[in-house]
C-alpha cells in the first residue's frame, strides 16, 4: 500500500512538483529489492510500458529545462544508480 501511495503522490497530478513529491526512499537493504519491483510495478500499472506516450504525464517546460535534466542524467554518479527508466525523448518535451 504504501508503494502505490509513494508512486502516485511523485508522478501523480503535479509530477512530483509539491511538497508532497518523494525524492528518494530510506529502507532496509533487506527489502531494497523488493521496494524497487513494486515500485516498477506500480508504475507501469498507472502509465503503462511506455511512460514516454503517456498522456497523463507532464512534460518539461522547454529545450533548455530538458537538456539541463539530461545533463544530471549523464553524470556518472546518477547513471549508474538509476533502476527503472532513464531515458529520453527530445521530440516529445
């Protein structure tokens, strides 16, 4: 219950821009595992597969917000900790 709760208040109506939107999780490494899948799970049961042809999803405000958010993906630190996602799509800002 608590995964479905964190999925939509971070991608729900305001996309994670409210006070409410988690940046990240702190649990047992124990169930770290386990948290990562069901928030894979929940994910894909809200927005489907493809979260890129999502219609309900906000999309990032111009090029240059874009590009700025593709920067902090390449950075090594941040590439190598992503778990689900992480792609993009410049031609559907």
């Amino acid at each position: 219950m608590a995964v479905k709760r964190i999925v939509g208040a971070k991608w729900g109506i305001c996309s994670g821009q409210a006070c409410i939107g988690i940046d990240y999780l702190l649990v047992e490494e124990k169930f770290s595992s386990e948290v990562i899948e069901l928030l894979k799970k929940f994910i894909r049961k809200f927005y489907g597969d493809n979260m890129v042809e999502s219609r309900v999803l906000s999309r990032i405000i111009n090029k240059q917000h874009f590009e700025r958010l593709c920067n902090l993906l390449k950075d090594p630190l941040v590439a190598a900790s992503i778990v689900h996602g992480g792609s993009v799509d410049e031609a559907n800002l």
